[in-house]
C-alpha cells in the first residue's frame, strides 16, 4: 500500500487533483486496514505491515483514525461485509453460509456482534496512532461455576484449573503472560518460556514464574497461600508506594506461603501435603485438623446452597475428613454428629451453630 508521490512540474490543477487522488487512495486502504484489524483474525507480519503504513505519513494516520470514527458511528462498511463473505466461504461448509448479501447486511445479530466488538476495541485504545501503534489486548476473564471445576489451557499451552465459583483474568501476548486471581482458588502448570515471566497477582500478592506448578488461593478473609507443586517460585509483597521496595521469598517443592490482604507475608515458609492439598484436582476434599471455617469455605465452592456458621465459637474447630463432592451433603450431617454441631436446613442455606 504505497502512496504515489507527485511530480513538482505538476500544475496547480493536477495537483489538486492528485492530492484528491492520493486521499481516496489512502481513505480506501485505511477502510482496508480497519477491516481486517477487526476481523478477529490478524497475524504478526500483517499487524507488522499495518504499524508500517500506518506510521509512513500523518495522511495515513488521519485517514484510519476518520475511518475508525466512521466506522464505530454508522457501523458495518461494504468492505466488511465482502470480508465476511470471503471468511465465510474459505473457513466453512458451504452448505452453512447460503445467505445473500442483503441478508448479511440486514442481520441483526452480525451487526451487533460487529458493533459490540468495534466498541470494546475503540473503548479499550486498541489502536494509538502516534509514533508507533501498540494493539493493546483486553484481559480474557475465565469463571467456574458452584459445584465444578474448570480446565483451561491458555493460549500459551499453560493449563489451570479452577476451583469452583473462582475467576480469573488473563493477558497472554508476545511481551507478557499476566494473570490477574479475582476469586477463589488455581492452580497453575505453567508451559516454561524464558523469554516470558508468568505472573500471577492478587492484592498486593504477586507470584512470578517461568516453567512450573502451583497454587494460589484467596481465603474468606482476603489472605491468600501459595502453595508449590513442582519447580521454583518467586512471591513478591508488592509496595503500596514507589519508594518501597519488594519483599520476594523462594518458594520450591511442596513449600507453601501465606500472605494477607496488604501483601505482608503472614508466616515463614512451611511445608505441606501435596496429597491433602491438591486433593480438590481429583474432586475429593482431605482435611487434617483444620479449622471448621476454612472447610466450609471449601464445601461452598460445590453446593449450591451455602453454608454458614452463626456460631463464632466453633469456626475454629479442628477438623479431620475426607470425602468427594458428592459425599458433601451427607458429610455436613456427619460433621453434626460428629462434632455436637446443630445442622438447619432453610430454604436458601444450611446453618452451623453449636449445639
């Protein structure tokens, strides 16, 4: 997509009309552009070749950043609807796309796809047209449901697992693999990468790896553990100000590390059970002599109706069980049996309270 450059013997008039010329041209290209930018399907070389037209004249930049403003005004161009097509009928069964033009043109629900994605690009500053364009990536957020886990493999070959109602935000691009834990607990086998440190944040906690296993869990009241499978892991206590500096401690194998809400780590290094706390991975809970609010806050995570201690003095009893998802609700009225624990059952959750 080169601009041709004008003669200086040209006359007034041709220039003029070279100039109008030379603008269609790069109204045309930048329409283009836009076209495949938001096409969802773009690659390295080609973003590559964009940066370069785009950053080649403040024409360039001028005709994109009008096209843009046309496009997220009047919607769907001729240009994309002829993209389309052709995607459609390069990627798909034939038999699957026998609509007519004017049908793609009048379908409401590709118009507001179209829509809904030009509007989160242009909302998110997806293109910068300064001296160079950075085609920021908005975060992916991943969620479990009550009552099951989740596999995710990200698309930098890392796979994670969450626990239920937990959820996650990722960023994977060619500089960076960000992940942001909003809730509940994951685990992580990271895909090794020198060139890209994995990161995993929550709070003022953040987890740095290249290649490992691990889990981090936030608890009921915002603490989080760290909790090391294979490999080395770094947790820094991230400073509330500049001038601070961060607190990082090495986690290996089978170490695990407990932070609270303001990054500050709460108790040295300890070793742990890697049978007793990945457990949940093969949907099974173990406890040993672990205190009654923090089983409960697990059990939460699988039953659709959520239990709750009322009682303050026995969210500190000391529990020993094992058991599957599905042996969750008979577990609790074992545990009432067992522990002199009145169990009550309401129409929207269960209650604990002491007997």
């Amino acid at each position: 997509m080169n601009i041709q450059e004008k003669d200086a013997t040209d006359s007034p008039s041709t220039t003029l009309e070279s100039n109008k010329s030379a603008s269609s041209i790069q109204q045309i290209e930048a329409r283009e552009w836009l076209t495949y930018l938001y096409s969802g399907h773009t690659c390295a070389t080609k973003r590559d070749e964009f940066i370069t037209w785009l950053n080649h004249n403040e024409e360039n930049r001028h005709a994109f950043s009008q096209s843009q403003k046309v496009w997220q005004t009047l919607g769907m161009t001729d240009s994309a609807v002829r993209w389309i097509e052709q995607h459609a009928s390069q990627n798909s069964e034939p038999s699957t796309f026998t609509r007519s033009k004017s049908r793609l043109i009048t379908s409401a629900s590709m118009l507001a796809a179209m829509a809904a994605s030009i509007a989160l690009l242009v909302v998110n500053g997806v293109f910068t047209t300064t001296n160079s364009l950075e085609i920021t990536q908005p975060p992916t957020a991943f969620t479990s449901s009550i009552g099951e886990n989740r596999h995710i493999t990200l698309n930098d070959g890392t796979d994670v697992t969450l626990a239920g109602n937990s959820s996650i935000l990722v960023v994977i691009n060619r500089n960076e693999r960000r992940v942001n834990l909003r809730k509940g607990s994951a685990y992580f086998d990271v895909t090794h990468d020198p060139s890209r440190v994995f990161t995993v944040t929550a709070q003022h906690t953040e987890v740095r790896v290249r290649g490992t296993a691990f889990e981090v869990k936030r608890s009921l009241n915002n603490s989080l553990k760290v909790s090391v499978k294979r490999g080395l892991v770094d947790v820094a206590d991230l400073p509330e100000q500049e001038d601070q500096s961060e607190h990082i401690l090495q986690l290996r194998p089978n170490e695990q590390l407990r932070a609270d809400i303001n990054g500050g780590f709460i108790s040295p290094i300890t070793q742990f059970n890697p049978e007793t706390e990945f457990a949940w991975l093969n949907e099974r809970l173990i406890y040993d002599n672990v205190a009654l609010k923090n089983v409960i806050m697990d059990i939460n995570r699988y039953v659709k109706k959520p239990v709750v201690i009322l009682d303050e003095s026995i969210k500190e009893l000391p529990i020993t069980a094992s058991l599957t998802f599905a042996q969750i609700e008979p577990m609790l009225a074992a545990l009432a049996s067992a522990y002199s624990i009145r169990l009550t059952h309401e129409d929207t959750r269960s209650i604990l309270t002491k007997e």
